[in-house]
C-alpha cells in the first residue's frame, strides 16, 4: 500500500518537493563541471576563483525562478556567465540573494558587472535592489533586461514591454565572451543591449507544464485544459496564456509564428526591422518535453520557410533546451539580426557566439584539462556590506532630521488603519501594513542609535531596514530609491566639510527618481505612489521649500481618487473602487511627507 501510494504520489516527478529538487538539481551543476561552486544558502552557482585567469575582467551575472534549465546555472563557466542567482521554481531570487551574489560571490578586483535579467517584474525589482545596493557601494554595474517576446504585442504589452523569452541564452553568451576578452563593463551592458533590440522570439505549447509537488489530478487538469488537437502560441514560459490556440499541423504552425516574428506590416509586433538576406541567427529552443525528434523536425520546417517565405538563411542554426520550462511539450523560436558592434575585429556579434565557452548549458563541452586541474577548497564565508560603505564630508544636522523623520514616521504608524482601509477596497490590504513595518523599523532605529552626521551613512542605514521590513512591490521601490538616493548623494561628495543643501538633496532626489525608472514604468497619472513621490521631488527641485513641496504631494495624491489604475494590484482589482478612494502607496507617502515637513 505505501509503495503504491508513493507511486501515485509521484506519477509526474521523481521529486515531489519543489524545494529540495531546486537545491539537488543546482549541486548537480556543480557536480557535471568540477569548477563550479553552489553558495546553498543563497542558491548561487559561480565559478571557482582558481579557474578564473584574469580576475580583473567584467563578472557577468544572470538569474531568475528555477524550473528553466539549463537557464542559467548551467551556463556559468569560462566564456559565460560568472554567476547564476536561482529563485524557487518559477519565481524570481530575493533582492538579498542577489547582493550576496555580487558583494561575495565575484571576483573582488573584477572592473565591473553586467547583470543580465529577463523582462519579468519580480526579476527586474529585486534583481534591481541588488543592483542600486552595489551601486550605493560604489561598484559599476550595467543591467540588461531581456525583452525578446512577440507573443504579447505593443498594445497589450504597455508600458510592461517584452517577456524574455530564450533570446536570453544569446545576450547571456555575447556577453560572456565579450567580457573573457577583456571589454569593458559599458561595452559588455552596451552590446547586451543592442542584442536584445535585434531580437525576436515567441514560444508555442501542446500544453501546460506541470510543477513538482502537485498532485497527479492537477497536473492531468493542466494537461486537459488546452484542449484536446490545440496548439498554444505566444504561450509564456509560466504556463502565462498565449495570445491564441489554433487547430493545425507543424507547417501551418510555423508560418503563423514567422509571420507574428518576420511580418513589417504587423506594426503590432514588428520589434524588428529584419529584411531579405540580413544575417542572422536561429535558435530553436526546447521548453524541456518536446523529443529530440520532434525539435530536429521543427528546426527542418523553420529554416525551410525562412528560405522560401523570407529569404533568409541564418548564419547559424542552434538547437537544444536552453531556457526550459519544466516539462513543458512547446518551443520557441528566436531570430537574432546580426548587426555590427563597433567593436573591431574578434568582437562580432557572430564571433562572440563562435567563441569557446567551458559551460555545460551551451553546446560546447568541457575541455578535459578542466576535468584533471586540482582545485583548492574555498570556504564560504559572509561578507559584511556595511564595511564596504565609505563615509564622505557631506554634513546634515542630525538632530533636526531625526525630528523630522520620527513625525513623518509617526504619522504612518498612526495612519496605518485608514491607508489599510483604503488597500482593501482597492487592493489586497497589506498596503497600510507594510509601511507601518518600514516605519516601525526606521523608527526602533533612531530611537536606539545616534543619527549620523553623515547623509549616505543614514540613507544606506534606512534602505537596509526598509529591504529587511518592507516586502511586495512598494517595498522593493522604496528600498531601490533609497539605495539609489544614498549612491546620488554620495556623488555630491567634496574633499572639505560640506553641508547638504536643499538644493543638493533636490537633484539627489531628482536623479533618484530617473534611477527609479529603470525599473518601473509608473509615472504620475497611474495611481501609484509615483503620483505623490514626483510632485515632492519636481518641487522642492523648483523652489527648495519643503513644505511647497510636502503640499505639491498631498494634492498628487488627492488626483488619485477617481484615477483608474494602469499598473499595481489595483488593475486586477477592478471594480469601482478607485472612483472612492485614494491610491494607499500615494496617500501614505503623502501624510509622511506632510508630518516631516512640518517638524521642519
């Protein structure tokens, strides 16, 4: 009986906790290339100090939810990736991961890093803190957000933009090479960049995946819920929907996709400008349970109807799982234009994909020197960031801002119940709560510690908390604009004494809120709390006065009443609640900044 019950219980997986399969499948990465490390703790694979022959040249970090391999832990190794950061299965790392992952895990004399990262909000938000954080600390770092998808076209994509799709595995290799020979880290984000403009991909499925620690009944229900003779195209690699299911065979298959990818007139999904005779690259691309025959008989049909339908034919055609999805029975197709990177001989796009790579994810193997060189033990230890945060000169008057925080700080812990209020007409209702978390961290802070004299030390000091405190999607802007603020303000830096001005912490702001746009779209008008933050900032730039400024804000978010959400909880929300109540993120940093000013 127990027998047969572990049978059914694992009737689609041998393993059937989601956990442990993630942690078993990264040591056995490590296991297939002997110069491999695992930070378990972190779940971070990364390359053996000893294996690295010049420690000065560009890390190049990539990383998202489990369940796509061999993306991307398999693709760290010489000519690739430094360092891969893994989530649990389909969901994307912590910010914490992420900055262990770049203060700890590469080389320390590297001249920079270029983290790669696919086009996915929890990905580009807390892969974006880590970022901002080694920023604050005074690294260089490019990031590359890959957004390859066709699937969802320009009108439904907004200001979201392109999912990264395999295309990822491309810029993760160019940008690899680029940087093992010796490019720098504004050439290796640059090329990674123009790679993905000249990108295009899109994913088709006979069915959803399935994922470990599921019942066997919910895996036949996602199995059955496609229907029986469809075909998913545009389907994402989450088991995200695609933009439609159609009844046909491989070739009629194909060309829907080519065309979705190739056609000029579709100005929908027309990402890019590829033409008769281009040069370019094919990659066919296994979502994990497509057969090897089937995939070498996609490829067949692909580059017939290349030739015949577009007139190309690709430089080089590469196929095999590289960006998986599970069990997934589906590929994707991605087509690379082959455009020139300014960077002379030896630095093609092409012969960046030519170039050898010792990474078990890539179609190159490992060389037998790798397999017989004795590596020393590296022991794992911590590394603390506070020690890599330098002082400056810059001066603020402690106690006059430690005034003004406690009652902008007070303020949301006693505005706590009405912004909750406000979240579950609107949202899901942790708004009011998380922000009280932050606030009641910041404020166990200053009541227990002496504020420091200087502004990056307590920015950085707070941004910590709020990453510690604060969780979900205003946790993570929070925390990037604060990490961000503190690396602008340090820019303001002098070799003397010097006080920060209004007019100094202004442009910090300002500068703070471009960083910010990197990575969220939000702009005043979309009911978020962007539409209180900008209104402070733009002011108190225009007149140096914070309580014009405090003002500016609370009016910002008086608009918000009435506004209909494009971004956040609230756009799945629906209903007719926005037409009642505030934004809560907008209405909470408004009362905050009102208390501050106020004590000024």
């Amino acid at each position: 009986m127990e027998a047969g019950q572990i049978v059914r219980k694992l009737a689609k997986h041998y393993l059937d906790d989601p956990t442990n399969a993630v942690i078993s499948g990264l040591r056995g990465v490590t296991l297939v290339n002997p110069s491999l490390l695992l930070d378990e703790k972190n779940k971070i694979v990364y390359r053996h100090p000893d294996s690295i022959s010049n420690p000065k040249n560009v890390s190049v970090v990539c990383g998202g939810g489990s369940g796509h391999e061999p993306g991307f832990s398999a693709f760290v190794g010489h000519g690739a990736l430094t360092a891969c950061v893994a989530g649990t299965i389909f969901a994307s790392p912590s910010a914490q991961q992420v900055r262990a992952c770049l203060s700890q895990r590469l080389p320390a004399d590297a001249q920079g890093v270029v983290v790669v990262v696919t086009n996915y909000t929890g990905d580009v938000l807390n892969f974006g803190m880590g970022i901002e954080k080694a920023r604050a600390l005074g690294k260089k770092v490019e990031m590359v957000v890959v957004g390859d998808d066709v699937g969802v076209g320009r009108a439904k994509g907004g200001k979201v933009g392109r999912r990264g799709l395999s295309g990822t595995a491309l810029v993760v290799k160019i940008c690899g090479a680029l940087a093992e020979a010796g490019a720098s880290v504004e050439d290796c984000g640059k090329i990674g960049r123009l790679v993905v403009n000249n990108l295009v991909s899109l994913g088709a499925s006979l069915s959803r995946v399935h994922v470990p620690g599921k019942s066997a009944q919910e895996a036949k229900d996602e199995e059955e819920r496609l229907g029986p003779g469809l075909v998913e195209i545009g389907m994402g690699i989450h088991n995200e929907p695609g933009c439609e299911k159609v009844k046909t065979d491989l070739p009629g298959l194909v060309k829907i996709m080519l065309g979705q990818m190739l056609d000029q007139n579709d100005k929908d999904r027309a990402y890019v400008n590829i033409q008769k005779g281009d040069d370019t690259v094919l990659l066919v691309n296994n979502f994990g349970g497509t057969s090897n025959l089937e995939l070498s008989a996609v490829v067949t049909e692909i580059v017939s109807q290349l030739a015949s339908a577009y007139g190309l034919k690709p430089r080089r055609i590469i196929s095999g799982t590289f960006f998986g999805s599970l069990n997934g029975p589906g590929f994707i197709v991605s087509v690379l234009k082959l455009v020139d990177t300014g960077l002379g001989p030896g630095k093609s796009m092409v012969e960046l994909l030519d170039a050898p790579a010792e990474a078990t994810g890539w179609s190159a193997s490992v060389k037998a020197s790798t397999w017989e060189k004795e590596y020393q033990e590296i022991k794992a230890t911590d590394k603390n960031e506070k020690a890599d945060l330098r002082t400056t000169n810059l001066k603020v008057k402690p106690d006059l801002l430690k005034r003004m925080l406690k009652s902008g700080l007070d303020k949301v812990v006693a505005e706590e119940a009405q912004i909750t209020h406000y979240d579950t007409i609107v949202g899901d209702g942790d708004c009011g709560v998380g922000l009280k978390r932050g606030a009641d961290g910041v404020l166990k802070m200053l009541n227990s510690d002496q504020i420091s004299h200087d502004p990056v030390l307590l920015i950085a000091k707070i941004a910590g908390i709020v990453e510690d405190t604060m969780d979900g999607t205003s946790g993570a802007l929070y925390a990037i604009f604060l990490n961000s603020l503190a690396a602008n303000v340090r820019k303001l830096d002098s070799s003397n004494a010097t006080d920060l001005t209004s007019k100094m912490l202004a442009q910090a702001l300002d500068d703070s809120l471009v960083a910010l746009g990197e990575y969220t779209p939000a702009k005043p008008g979309d009911r978020t709390l962007m539409d209180s933050l900008v209104p402070f900032v733009e002011t108190l730039k225009a007149t140096g006065d914070t309580k014009e400024a405090a003002t500016a804000a609370e009016a910002g978010a008086a608009r918000t009443k009435g506004m209909e959400a494009s971004l956040g909880r609230s756009v799945y929300v629906g209903g007719e609640g926005h037409k009642e109540v505030p934004d809560p993120g907008a209405y909470g940093l408004s009362q905050f900044l009102t208390a501050l000013a106020e004590a000024v």
